[in-house]
C-alpha cells in the first residue's frame, strides 16, 4: 500500500503549472471521449423531429422520454436486457475462473510439454473467425442446441484471449508465495484458490469487463443461434428496432444504443474499483 | 478433482498420492480449454483449412480443386492491396495505442489525482458507444460537404478532404477512428498490470533519487513487458481481423467493400466479403488461412523480441 | 452511376412511412393447404420488401386459424448469411424468406422449385421478373417490385440549353449533347455525371448489347465480359467518360446525399442510370422540382439497336427445408399480388412487379414527370429486356469488373486489355471456364 503512495507522489509534489497542464490534458482527451456518448444520450432524450437538426445543440431545448416509452412498446427491450445480463453473467463466472486456473498453470507450474500446449493454444486464436461461423453452426444444428443458450455459452468457455492475458499477468507472482504454501501442505487448487486468486484480482476484475461487454455486445452469435423472440438479446432487440424502417426509428435505436450501454458502464465502474496495487506487494512482506 | 485424488490414494500412500497430484494438477487445470477446443473449436478450424481446397461456392456441391486457391490467391491485386492496408493501418494503430494506452494508465493510477474513477470510466466511454452511434458521428465529422472538421479547415483556409473516399486519408482517417475507439480498452490491461508491479520498487527507486519520468521507463515499462507483450499480440491479431470499423466506414455497398480504390481494403473485411457476400467459401477460407500464418509468424516474433530477458 | 437499390436498401433500411394499411380480403388463393392445415410458418424478411407479405398476415391467419405465422425482420446483409448457414447445415431454415434476386443462384440447390406455379403467373408478372426469379429452367418465387433501367432528366434545363431528348438516340449522342451543354451554360450545369466504378452503367450496356447475364452468360456457364460485343459497350462507356462536362467521380461518390444535394442544386441535369423505384427518391428530395423532370429510353450502343436496362428486385423463395411449403407459397402470392402488392406500393413506392396493378398506373399521369404517363415507358422499357440471369458469381464479378473498369476509364488500360483481365481473375477466382 505504502509502494503505491510513494510512486507516485511525484504527481503530488509538482507544481501547480505542471499539475494544471495535466489536468488540462485529461480534460481535452476526456472531451473527445465523451463528446459521441453525450451526442447519444441527447438524441434520445431530444424530441423525435430535431433529430437531424445540424449543428447539434449542446444543451437540447427540451427534453422527452417518449423514445424509450416507444421503444418498450415496439420491442420486448427489457426482456431483452434480462436475457443479455444472464448470459453475461454467466459467461463472465465461467471464463474468469477457467482462465484464471489455467492461465495461472502456464505461468507458474512446470510440466511436460507446456510450451508446444501454450503455443497451441496461442494459435487457435489466429485463424480468423469469419471462416469458422458456417462450420460452428452446422456443429450446433448436429447437437440441437440451435434456438438455445448453450452455443453462447459453452464454447466462450475455452477463452485463449483470456488464459494468456491471466498467463502474463501471473508472471509477476512471486514464486516464494507459492512454495510457502507447498511446504504448509496446501494442495495445488487450494494455492490457486488461496493463494492466487486474492493476488490477482486487478486481472480478474479486467477479464470480468472484457467478457462481459464481449458478451453483452455480440450480436453475431445471438444473431446466427437464436430464433425465439423470447430468447433475443439486447443486441438482437436493437437490430430489430433499428431494421422496422417506422417514422422516428433513428431516434429509439439511440434510446435503445444507451440503455443497451448502460450496464457495460455500470460493470466498468464497479470492476475498476479493483485496480488497486499493494496486495502483491503486501503479500511479500 | 477430489474424486481424482481419492482414486490415487487407493494405491498409494497420502503422501505419493499428493505428488502425484501435483504432477497431474496442471493437466487437469488447462483441460476444460483443450477439451472444449476438441469438441468445438478444432472441427470448424479443420473444416476451414479442408474447405479452402475446394471450389465451393453458395449451396452447391463442392469440388476439390487442391491448392488452385491459394495460387490465385498470391497473385490477386485486391488481397495484395488488403494485406498492404492492414500492415499499415497495424503498424499505425498498433504503436501510438499501446504507448497511449500506457500513459493514460500510468497517469490514471495515481492515487492523488481527483476524479480518477471519472476520468477512467470516460476514457473507456467510446469502447461502450454503439458503433452505429460511432459511425454517425464519423460521418457527421469527415463529410466534405457538412463535416465540421472540414468546416474547421475551411475557416483557415484549407480545402475540404473526403476524409472517408479520398485514398491518401482513408488510413489515416480508419487508423484516428481506431485509436479514438480501443486506446480505452487498452488502457484497463495497462491499468490492471500496473497493479503488478510491487509498490517497495519504486520506493526505493524514489529513495535512490530518481524522478517520476526515470521511473517510469526503468521500473514501469520493463516490469510490464508481459503485460506490453500481450496487447502487442492482441492488436495484432485484432488489425488482421480487423472489420467493424472498415465496413462502417468506407463499406457502403457490399461489392465495393474497401472503398474508393480499395484504398480501405483490410484482410478482415476482404475475407468477409468473399465469404458472406460472394459465398465464395473456399477462396475466402484460402485467404483467412494466409492471413493466420502470417499473424502466427508475427506473434512468435513478437513473443520471441518480449521473452528476452531484460539487462 | 452508382445506384441500386441493395445498396439504398442496405444504407437506408428504405424509406418507409405509415401503419398497416386495412388488411383482409384474402385474394385468389392458389391451390394451397386446406383450411385444417397446423403449425407455425416462418418468414424472414427485410424492410423494403417485405410489407406486402407483412401486410397480409391477418388475412392468412383468418384463413388458417391453426396456423401461426411468425415473422423475423433482419437486415439486408444478415438475412443472406443467415438463410445461407441454415441451408447448408440443414436445419433453422425459415418456410418463406426475402432475398435479393442477384443472389438467388447462391441458394437453388436449397430451394423448393415452384415450377408447378410457373404458367399461372407468368402472365401476372411483368417482364422480365419471371426471369430473374428462375435458373437453368426452374422457377423459384416471385419477386416484389420491377426494376427496368430509364434515364430521367430535367426538361427544364434541356429546354434552357437547347437540348431536346428525342435526337439522343445513342450513348455517343449523350456525350455530344454533354459538350453542347456545357459550352451553353457555361459549365454551370453538367448534363450528366459518372463515376470511374460504374457497373450500373455497365450492365445497362451488357444488357443492351444482348447478353441476359450482365457478367454471364444466361445459364451460368460461361463469363462473357470479354466478349467484342461487350468490349464495344465498353468503349462506348470510356467515350462518355471521356466526354466534355462530364461531372466524374463528383465528391462523396452517388450513392445517396451527394447524388441528391447535386441533383436538388440544378447541378447534373439527368440521372442516365434510373431504376424503376428512384423517382421516388426524388420526389421524396425535392418535392420543389415537380413538373421539371421527364422519364425517356436509355440511349443504345449503336443506332437503332436495344434500349434498356435491367436491375435486382428482391424475390420470396421456399427453403426444401420447409415441411409448409404449400402454406408458404399461399402466403407469397397474398403478399405479392393483390392487396399485398398494392400495399408495398403505398408504403415503399416501389414500381410494381405485378402486372394488373402495373397496368392500372400504366394510364396515370405522373406529376412530378408534368403530367408524363411514366409507367407507360417503364413498361416499354421491360417488355425490350432479354430474358436475365444473373449468376452464382454475380456479386464477386460485379467487384472485378468495377476494379477495372476504373483502370478503362481512366486511362491506364485499354477498354480490351481491361475486360480480358477482368475476365481472367474472375475465371481463376471463380473456377471457370
């Protein structure tokens, strides 16, 4: 904890010229960030006939709710949103976990032939995934898992991106932390459970953010597996929202664009509270 | 895994039974990736690699036509311009992301500074808006005729630029979109490896009197090679794939997929396009499989240059 | 030019306004299921197409009360792979789905020939759509709107500039007029505009020039675009390229905005490449210009020869997949013919396929063409257009001819030397003869 301090007191000690530059700098970068998001959030809000009104007004004469009202009656968008935060849910405590294991594993434990595997694995995430789509569906259809979760949530399991993002960062693990636990007898998952997993959790807590919007944005899969309307993601409610072709659709695709991206912001708040040094380092002492 | 350890210890006595264990441990902690792999990853890649020997295309029958493909492949002018796109739009992307990744993280680490969870979940704001909404605003910005960026250039005087069909600016123009979009995303691994780094370090590198910059390019940037590394190779294997943001901006119509002149080209959307909008199967997997060898080759590069151990 | 309607279809998700028009009255039914029939029947769909089909769902519900008719709308582009990967695994496939006409060679082999159906309408149908709906001598379904190629200009400006359409004959006397009107406006008004990857213009030429295929032949077996016929029509395009006030590549590309601030400026003053459903862009863009505009022939490749031009309306077609294929059918033609057809029509504006209605505005006079009888000359122009296939290749040919045609036109290749590379990469690539 105390590391953290001291690293970066250098931003404290500055001076105020220095610090202000800084600050100003954050502040030109965030308004490029932020500017689209702000624009989506207001085109929602904005009534339906100034939608196309150029230039685009910073603070909009009035507001309405009359978009997100017109979106729930043409869609079943709240449904939607449940089905989507199951799936991320779920695909966000399968891949964390799994990922973490084995990603831990290649960093940390030595076995036969564990280069050739990492390299393996490594590989599979190289052939792009355009030309696996028709093959992938023509498997499910043999299993009868088209119109089911199971082809969304099964296969993400084995997440090459993950276990080598879990592999590189375990590197940083002390060894000694691991072979004290060995000598207190601890078994192999229990140092993984015990031991590793507190360590980490910087890792975890980003590989939760990159599975969730991973999950929660895909629109390709949902797209290609699922039929029943019950069933439909977020994702897949806007693509039917925005494809209706009615009078005023722009305008509910954006009440439908930010309500769809409020959760993913939400996870990215909570997640990134876990980024917090010192538990490596006070774990050493 | 209990049962597994139950099983042995059968046989042999508590101890033996937990080396034994520890041998077999890490097998069975990379086994759930390897067994899903083989049951749904590895017949789609095989099916790929079969279906780019053949001349298939839309429902008909197939025919084996060997490695004709792959011959046609290497003396197409459009992959050849797609793979020239991609290398640049890689290389552009790829090396100011990383490196603004990189200081936005170490900037946003700092404990002291105010409103730092703000400033972090605005600069991952664009990973979170919709691409459509992306595209829009794209478009609303680099029309020549209604852009405001042009309108900025006009009010000093510079003629307008299609940004997005001139072929001198459509890579600078996808390379600005992708940095605008990703440098967010790349900054939470850079965050989150920051974390890595034990905190003791860089006391004593503050006792040895060095300042806030010498540390971060001696204890910083060394102590997160394997986080480094990592986007290097993710970026590289996401430029090859590289598709939403090409087709949003320059894919206006599915025959004319990389715009004017092919100028915005890139081995993502030309595989798509011979794919899903040509069904042409086996020439598009023929292509994919050029462009996996050549991320292979990349990747070990790069895991050969980062693997090397420091001083 | 660079218009069809995929490409509006694809950037706008169409134009359409309004509610439902009042359903019911179930039309002529064709021998179909019987009344007891059961189950649920799918449709796939993309908006532009499918109202008419949509529009008819309570009538066929009422007809079949046992049946659900459940319908999916998707994009323009996800609707294809989607059919596709459900065809070639054998299982997902919808009863009934919408699919763009140049791409239907891609799917025959998964699709329920309707051959049985074929003398009923081929009279119903204006031609050529029976055509483009059929290949190598099965027929797949009925397509939603015709799409003959016009040239439209405004009469106005021709007037102003002392230009009269009825001497334009041939596309050189198009090129001669451009000149004309530029030394007489001053290059204030282009007479018309060109882009250098303009397939649009150059499948008018193929079509002109004989050829039913635009890049193969009419049975899909041979690549024609080095034949010397389309070689000429080619030369004929670099000559109009070449042409003085010829507006090329005008910023921003034609597809959409540009094309319409130019046209709505006064600053082209003819479209020579207009599918049926584009007046309505428009009259929908520049409502001010009513009265100015007039619909004529294409000009032709040589003196006196074709006049017409063809593109790609969207086609309803039954998967084999599908146990209700009957039911399907019954539910096509209530779409496409009839109150359905009608339906499109008010919603979409689309020029109709379906000839009884096609016929009914053949007498009306439009106003924004100044009283011009349009649908007359659209029907003239279809009724000259050779039977048309387009191909399995089709998409992929139309890309590599657009690549060369940009080396033709600007010069770095002959129009010859061109088109025989064209048809070189696109034998290697597509494995053809």
């Amino acid at each position: 904890m105390i590391g953290v301090n001291t690293a970066h007191r250098s931003l404290a000690a500055r001076s105020w010229p220095a610090r202000l530059l800084l600050y100003l700098g954050l502040c030109v970068f965030a308004a490029a960030f932020l500017a689209p998001f702000y624009w989506m959030i207001i085109s929602a809000l904005r009534p339906q006939s100034e939608f196309y009104q150029i230039p685009i007004p910073v603070i909009p004469s009035h507001l309405t709710l009359q978009d997100f009202v017109l979106l729930f009656q043409r869609s079943e968008f709240g449904r939607g949103l449940l089905n989507s935060a199951f799936l991320a849910f779920v695909s966000v405590v399968l891949q964390v976990f799994f990922s973490s294991l084995a990603g831990y594993t290649f960093a940390k434990l030595t076995f036969r032939g564990k280069d050739v595997l990492f390299t393996a694995m490594l590989a599979t995430m190289m052939i792009p995934y355009m030309v696996t789509i028709i093959p992938n569906y023509i498997i499910m259809a043999h299993l009868g898992w088209i119109d089911t979760y199971w082809p969304l949530i099964i296969p993400g399991i084995a997440n090459a991106f993950g276990i080598f993002w879990m592999r590189q960062y375990c590197q940083s693990i002390p060894s000694e932390l691991l072979d004290a636990a060995r000598i207190d007898g601890a078994g192999e998952f229990m140092i993984y459970w015990r031991v590793v997993v507190p360590l980490i959790q910087p890792a975890l807590a980003s590989l939760a953010i990159f599975v969730f919007l991973s999950t929660w944005n895909d629109f390709l899969n949902p797209l290609v597996f699922l039929r029943n309307q019950d069933l439909f993601t977020v994702q897949l409610w806007l693509a039917v929202v925005s494809h209706e072709g009615n009078v005023g659709q722009p305008a509910i695709v954006m009440a439908g664009s930010v309500l769809a991206s409020i959760p993913v912001l939400l996870i990215f708040i909570f997640m990134q509270k876990r980024f917090v040094a010192g538990l490596t380092a006070g774990s050493i002492k | 895994m209990a049962l597994v350890a139950r099983a042995g210890s059968i046989t042999r006595s508590p101890r033996g039974a937990a080396r034994w264990w520890a041998k077999v441990a890490p097998y069975v902690f990379i086994s759930p990736f390897y067994l899903l792999f083989l049951a749904f990853g590895l017949l789609p890649i095989l099916f790929s690699l079969g279906v780019s020997l053949f001349n298939w295309q839309g429902v008909a029958q197939a025919q084996f036509t060997g490695l004709s493909n792959y011959g046609v492949l290497l003396t197409d002018p459009d992959f050849l311009t797609a793979l020239g796109n991609t290398v640049i739009v890689w290389l552009g992307s790829t090396v100011p992301m990383v490196f603004l990744a990189l200081a936005f993280a170490a900037v946003l680490n700092a404990q002291r500074l105010r409103l730092r969870g703000f400033f972090r979940t605005v600069y991952f704001l664009p990973v979170v808006t919709s691409l459509v909404v992306t595209g829009l605003i794209f478009s609303v910005l680099f029309d020549p005729s209604i852009g405001l960026v042009n309108d900025a250039l006009h009010a000093v005087g510079i003629a307008p630029i299609n940004f997005l069909s001139d072929p001198n600016w459509m890579k600078p123009t996808l390379i600005m979109a992708l940095l605008w979009r990703w440098t967010g995303n790349d900054m939470v691994i850079m965050l989150a490896g920051l974390q890595s780094i034990p905190g003791d370090i860089y006391e004593a590198a503050t006792v040895d009197g060095a300042t806030g910059r010498q540390a971060f390019w001696r204890i910083t940037v060394p102590l997160m090679r394997p986080i480094i590394l990592f986007d290097f190779i993710i970026s590289t294997i996401g430029a090859f794939n590289l598709f939403e943001e090409p087709y949003v901006l320059f894919g206006g119509s599915a025959g004319n997929i990389g715009g004017t002149q092919n100028a915005g080209l890139v081995t993502g959307t030309l595989i798509y396009q011979n794919s899903f909008v040509f069904f042409n199967f086996g020439y598009g997997a023929a292509i994919a499989w050029v462009v996996a060898f050549i991320i292979f080759v990349l990747s070990m590069l790069q895991l050969k240059l980062g693997n090397k151990p420091v001083d | 030019m660079r218009i069809n309607r995929r490409e509006f279809l694809q950037l706008t998700g169409a134009a359409a306004a309004g509610v439902a028009l009042g359903p019911l009255a179930g039309c002529g039914s064709s021998g179909g299921g019987s009344s007891s029939a059961s189950g649920t029947l799918t449709v796939w769909g993309f908006t532009g197409a499918i109202e008419g089909v949509q529009n008819q769902i309570k009538a066929f519900e009422k007809k079949y009360p046992k049946v659900n008719v459940k319908l999916r709308l998707f994009s323009y582009d996800d609707i294809h792979a989607n059919l596709l990967s459900a065809i070639l695994s054998g299982t997902g496939a919808p009863d009934l789905a919408s699919i763009d006409d140049s791409r239907l060679a891609s799917y025959v082999e998964g699709l329920a020939p309707m051959n049985a159906h074929l003398s009923q309408y081929q009279s119903q149908f204006v031609p050529p759509t029976i055509s483009l709906s059929s290949y190598r001598g099965n027929f797949y379904g009925l397509v939603t709107d015709s799409e003959p190629m016009g040239m439209l200009y405004r009469k106005d400006l021709w007037d102003q500039y002392g230009l009269n359409a009825d001497t334009i004959e041939t596309w050189d006397d198009l090129a001669a007029a451009s000149a004309k009107m530029q030394s007489a406006s001053g290059g204030k008004v282009h007479l018309y505009a060109l882009n250098d990857n303009d397939t649009a213009a150059y499948e008018i030429l193929a079509v002109e020039q004989g050829f039913g295929g635009f890049y193969f032949d009419t049975q899909d077996r041979k690549v024609i675009v080095d034949q010397p016929a389309i070689i000429d029509a080619v030369t004929a395009l670099k000559r109009l390229w070449d042409a003085p006030g010829v507006l090329q590549n005008p910023s921003g590309g034609y597809s959409g905005n540009a094309m319409t601030a130019l046209l709505k400026k006064g600053t082209i003053a003819t479209c020579i490449v207009s599918p049926g459903w584009y007046p309505q862009t428009l009259v929908q863009n520049m409502p001010e210009q009513a009265g100015k505009w007039r619909l004529t022939r294409v000009p032709a490749v040589t003196r006196g020869g074709r006049r017409a031009g063809y593109q790609y309306p969207t086609v309803f077609v039954v998967p084999n997949q599908s146990n209700m294929k009957s039911l399907a059918w019954e539910l096509e033609v209530m779409g496409l013919t009839g109150v359905g057809a009608r339906h499109l029509y008010a919603v979409d504006h689309v020029l109709p396929a379906w000839a009884p209605f096609f016929d009914e505005l053949k007498a009306k006079p439009d106003p924004f063409f100044g009283g011009q009888k349009v649908v007359e000359v659209w029907n003239a122009i279809a009724h000259d257009c050779p039977p048309i296939a387009f191909g399995k290749g089709f998409l992929q040919a139309q890309s590599i001819v657009s690549t060369h045609l940009t080396d033709i036109l600007t010069g770095k290749v002959t129009p010859a030397v061109g088109m025989k590379t064209a048809a070189s990469e696109l034998r290697s690539k597509l494995h053809l003869s």
